[in-house]
C-alpha cells in the first residue's frame, strides 16, 4: 500500500488573504480577522471594546459598508455598526444577543494551472490512500477525484471522506481512498477542549480506520497543527503542543485497544527538533519515515517552499510495526515553484510563475508491506 500526505493549499478556492503573492501581505489581515471575530464574540460591548472594533473595522474596510475587498459582515438580524456622515461609525449592538452575524473571509478562484498542477502531482505519488490537507470540502475532493484527475491521465479514487473541521476558512483536511482498500470506522475530534475549555485542534484530527483486504486495519490521525503565520510565537508554540499532546494521547489510546500499525500524518508546521513537536517525535515510539534506511531522499530536508532544514514541517510518522514494513518511501516536490531562470529542482512544464504551482508543499509517500 502507498500511503502519502499532500498540503494542497485548497483546490479550487481560496480566501483572498491566503491568495497574496506573499504570506507577509495577508498576515495582518487575518491577525485583523480573527481578532475582529474574537471581539464580536463578547456578551457586552464596553466602550473600549467598541473603540477597538471601530478600529478593526476600518482595517478591514468595512466601517462604512459590510464588503470590502477580503472580508464580508454579515448582519443577518438587528446590527452591529452604523454609519453616517454626521456621526461617523459606531456600534449599536450592546452586546453578543443583540443581533445576529458574523464576518467572513471572501474566496476567489484558484488558477486553473494551479489546479491541474495539484491533480498531476497527485496523479505521479499514485497512493492508495493519501491526505489532503487544506481542503475546502468534500464536494471538492469528488471534483478532483471524478474530473480533474481523469483529464490529466490520473486514475479516480473509489472513496472521498472529509469532516468538516474548525477552521472558517475552508482548509480542512481530507482523504482519498482506492480500492482495495476501504474507509472503515471514523472519529472526529473537532470537539475536543484543553484545560481551560477551548477547542485543541486548529482543524481536526479524525481518526480513519482502513480496512485492508486481508481484514487488518490501519489507522490514521491526519492533522494540520496551528500555523506560525499570526498570533504570537509563544502563544502558536504552545497550541502546538497541545495538539501534539492529544494526538499522542489518541496514538495511545488506540494502543491500549489493540491497535499495532497506525500513522500521524499531515503538516504540523514545525520542525522535527521543536518542543511543540517533542511528544510526538521525541517521546514513544513513532518514527518519521524520512529516517528510515528506504526513504529516498533528493537533498533537502524540507517539505515547505526551498525545502531547506527549517521547511521541514510536513510528515509521516509511523508506529513502530508500520515502520518495520515501510520498503520505499520520498518525496515529489515537481509541483512547488523551484525558481524562475534555473528551478532548484524539475518542475512541472506548466508552471512559469509562482501562481501555477501546486502548492507551496511538496508531497510524502511510504510504501508499505501490508495485504
């Protein structure tokens, strides 16, 4: 069976602020975003809250109208801001209860070279079974899988499965499944809270029992771990670590219950020596599959744009009985932008600028020795 994990940095939509030409150039308005939505969140509006909420409104381009070039206010009954040219911009809501909305990030469409790009570089890893991480639904996977793959000689996947996660910005994660091997039992832990209440997981970590013909069960935790991209550092290092902490204490409960071949698989957004990662990585015994004597390596470390040490942040942890039957394992990275003159690496012939990659991820494969 080859098993694989692809960040495809969405499919076929995208918020606008992901969509820059550079992750500095969003960073602040989803910073603006998110602290936005943690305000209007608050049962009562305080004079300062309010006074912050003008600010970020007017960040966001939205103090005069509800739309603006990124994001979107929905008010869908009562209001949270007026606007006049006498009065200038207030908010009216006293509190939470006093009307009903949200803001959204707005999308637009990705590339059709970027696309067709992604597809092909899921065509060549050809797993069995592979995940998908930031993925805007599951209906998109079906489009990838029915359409896209098939007109870039690929061959379909007999199954999608994606649960929708945590995360308002469609980057979800997901899975492909080819026969003969089939999504058994599932588990989602969108909903699972740390101490003091909040939800762990950025995304989620669903649990996919495969069952294999031969009646053995693979399992596999696929995550997408809180980003560097904006919040503080110490702040990010440490829900990191808490994901890192309860996909552990799910690696062993599967253990106690009998489980031998499982794999922690997706972008964790760090590097291998981090302490974020130390309970996954350097506790128990999982084993990345970029140490194993199979695993072929092109050079570089890294799974993340240049692909050096510090990019290494995607992987494929194996438990130590799917470790033992890994016979070959390395990773595509034809789809990540290489450069313009003289690309670091091949590429594939369509892409002539940054925005026709695949993705900013270079992909992982393992094979394994399973029925």
């Amino acid at each position: 069976m080859r098993l694989a994990t692809f960040n495809v940095e969405n499919l076929f939509v995208r918020a606008r602020a992901l969509n820059l030409d550079t992750w500095t150039e969003g960073k602040k308005i989803l910073e603006e975003y998110v602290a936005l939505s943690e305000l209007i969140e608050q049962p009562a509006y305080t004079n300062e809250i309010k006074a912050k909420m003008i600010g970020l409104l007017a960040a966001l381009g939205i103090d005069k109208k509800n739309e603006s070039r990124f994001v979107l206010l929905r008010e869908n009954r009562g209001q949270l801001v007026k606007y006049s040219a006498l009065t200038g911009t207030r908010i009216v809501a006293r509190g939470r209860e006093d009307w009903s909305g949200w803001i959204e990030l707005r999308t637009e469409l990705i590339g059709e070279t970027a696309t067709r790009n992604s597809a092909q570089v899921i065509r060549d890893v050809n797993a069995d079974v592979i995940s998908l991480i930031e993925v805007e639904s599951r209906r998109a996977l079906r489009q990838l899988s029915e359409k896209l793959l098939p007109e870039v000689r690929g061959t379909a996947y007999d199954q999608t499965m994606l649960i929708d996660g945590n995360d308002d910005r469609d980057i979800d994660v997901g899975l492909l499944v080819r026969q003969p091997y089939r999504v058994g039992w599932m588990r989602s832990h969108s909903d699972d809270l740390d101490a003091r209440g909040r939800r762990v997981f950025s995304r989620d970590c669903p649990e996919y029992a495969i069952w294999t013909p031969d009646g053995s069960v693979i399992w596999l935790l696929v995550n997408h771990f809180k980003s560097k991209g904006f919040g503080t550092q110490e702040a990010s290092n440490m829900r990191r670590a808490a994901q890192a902490e309860t996909v552990r204490s799910i690696y062993q409960r599967l253990r106690s219950e009998g489980a031998a071949m499982i794999a922690v698989l997706g972008d964790l957004n760090d590097v291998p020596e981090s302490e974020a990662l130390a309970p996954l990585l350097a506790q128990g015994d999982l084993k990345d599959i970029s140490t194993h004597t199979k695993f072929q390596s092109d050079g570089r470390p890294g799974t993340f744009s240049s692909g050096g040490a510090r990019d290494k942040i995607d992987y494929i942890l194996l438990s130590s009985e799917l470790y033992e039957r890994m016979s070959a394992g390395g990773i595509w990275r034809k789809g990540v932008w290489g450069g313009a003159k003289h690309p670091s690496w091949e590429v594939y012939p369509e892409m002539t600028s940054p925005h026709h990659a695949a993705s900013d991820h270079a992909a992982l494969w393992c094979d394994l020795d399973v029925a």
